[in-house]
C-alpha cells in the first residue's frame, strides 16, 4: 500500500473527513482523494460518503490493503490470491536481500511442510511466509520457529480455541489434540551468523472437519469465528514480539508444551528413542530420559505414547 493511501485510511478510519480537508492536510488534490477512496472502495473496504464527509465502515476481511491496516509489526505484507508455494516465493526475496517481508496467500498449490512433507492448503487457511534476517547465529536459529509455535499457539488461544505445542513445532487444539498448524523454517548463512531465514507457518482457517485430513482440525472445526485478517495481524505481531526477545521464547514454549512429561518415541536419524519428555533446551533440544540416562535430541519425528 502506498504511503498516501495508508494515510487515507488513516484518517478515514478516525470518523468522518470532508474531502477538501483530507486533501489539504495530505498535500494533493481532491481528485487525488476521490482515486484514493474509490481504490479502497475497489479493495472492498466500504468508505461511506455523507455531509460531514468520507467515513471507513468495514474492512474486508483479506487483500493486501485488510492485512497492512491495523497492523502493529514493521511488517510489509506481499499478498497472493495463489501461489505454488509461499516459502518459495520468500526465497527469492531473501535472496534478492528483502528482509521484514511477509508474503501471504489465500491458497496454495504446492505446500510443503516439515521433513518436505505435502501440507495441504485449500481456499480459507492462513498460509503464509515471514522474511527475516535475525542478529543469531545459526546454533539459535531454531528460536524462530518455537517463536512461530508459540504466537500460533497465543493467537489460537485468544480466538477461544485451547492450542497447545507438540515437539517440534506441531500446533494441535481442541480436546482430542487434532493438528491444527504447521511451521516449516529455511534459514541460510555461515556458522556464526543467519544471512537470512524464512519461516513458513500453515494455519487451518475456515475449512470443516470434513473437508481435512484425517488427524487435523481448524479454527472454525473448534467452534472458533475469527477474522482471518485479525487471526494473521495477530499472529505476525505476538511473533514480532517474540523474535525481539530471544530469552523469553524458550519459557514461553515450555509453558505451551503438550509434550513434557509425556512417554514418546522420537525417530531421529540415528534410531528410535523411547522415554519420557523432561524438557527442551536452546534452541529446542527435547531431553528425554529412556531409564537409562538422558537423550538430547535435536531433530526427528515425535510419537506421543500411553503412559506405561
């Protein structure tokens, strides 16, 4: 959105504003104002022209211009109707030296998810992809996406949906524990320091039960009604309050964490491991105590078992 038509909304949004004074205060001309408004109108945000001037009615509830209003994180927001892939399209950002960029897409064709898995991404999720380019070095760059569990995990919650972690980065909600959002996070740069990181994150909006795989839920399954404009500004600014403060993510995960004190099984590159959940280090270490000493675990697939 282009800095004039941000202030117009701005000052559409404070109530009613005749049109001379709104041109006057931004330094062009009334037509300028009128092909402002009218853009917006375009956008489908409903602007109501009367006597004491032009006033913001509603927002829609998506586009480019929706997600940039209200949003309190230094965020520039890229939106898509469809892409193959929003990681792939952060990429080359990244790459082309973007950073504080957030691409969004109303569907994807081409999702992946963690260990490259398929992520299926129909018409009504949140589907999006967060450029950064953090001050860490690559040991701590896993921070990010506990960062981007935990403001999923918060913003389910404010949304009235009960979400809690799974190891590593698996978002589930509701009573029977049904995933509800993934987090896949590509990160570049040499040994003491992050070029650049992307971190993907699939939330399951809108769509039923049934039209989910087996094992998944959403914000709507669980009886949640949410914008999903609100659901994303929300996400991206308990995310951006997270990145600032490394030393709180971890805390913060542990107190979302579904998995300690749970009996799993992990099955890491190096063979199966069996115990129980004990905790998770920096940066996102499960530590799990098979009987006969403690296992740190780094990467792999988490089984919640039944309690001997």
């Amino acid at each position: 959105m282009n800095e004039t038509r941000r202030r117009v909304l701005a000052a559409l949004a404070d109530g009613p504003v005749p049109g001379p004074a709104l041109a006057e205060e931004l330094d062009v001309s009334r037509a300028a104002v009128w092909k402002h408004v009218e853009a917006l109108r375009e956008a489908g945000f409903e602007v109501e022209s009367g006597e004491a001037g032009y006033a913001l009615v509603s927002v829609p509830d998506e586009g480019l211009e929706a997600l940039e209003f209200g949003l309190d994180a230094p965020f520039t927001v890229e939106h898509h109707d469809s892409l193959d892939s929003t990681n792939r399209r952060a990429r080359v950002l990244a790459e082309s030296g973007a950073t504080d960029v957030v691409v969004v897409a109303d569907e994807q064709t081409g999702g992946r998810g963690r260990l490259d898995r398929t992520w299926e991404s129909p018409p009504g999720g949140v589907y999006l992809s967060v450029v950064c380019r953090p001050d860490l070095s690559m040991t701590r760059a896993p921070l990010y996406t506990l960062a981007a569990s935990v403001a999923i995990a918060r913003t389910t919650r404010e949304a009235g949906v009960d979400a809690r972690i799974k190891w590593p980065n698996d978002v589930l909600a509701g009573e029977e524990r049904r995933k509800l959002a993934g987090i896949r996070t590509e990160v570049q740069g040499e040994t003491d320091r992050v070029a650049w990181l992307v971190c993907g994150i699939g939330v399951n909006a809108d769509a039923t039960r049934e039209d989910l795989p087996e094992g998944a839920t959403s914000l709507r399954a669980e009886g949640a009604t949410v914008s999903r404009r609100v659901f994303v500004q929300r996400l991206l600014e308990t995310f951006d309050e997270l990145r600032g403060n490394p030393d709180v993510v971890l805390p913060a995960w542990r107190d979302l964490a579904l998995t300690l004190g749970q009996r799993v099984r992990v099955e890491t590159p190096g063979g199966e491991v069996v115990g129980e959940a004990v905790d998770v280090e920096e940066p996102g270490t499960l530590l799990v105590d098979t009987g006969e000493g403690v296992v740190r675990v780094s990467a792999g697939d988490c089984e919640h078992l039944r309690p001997v």
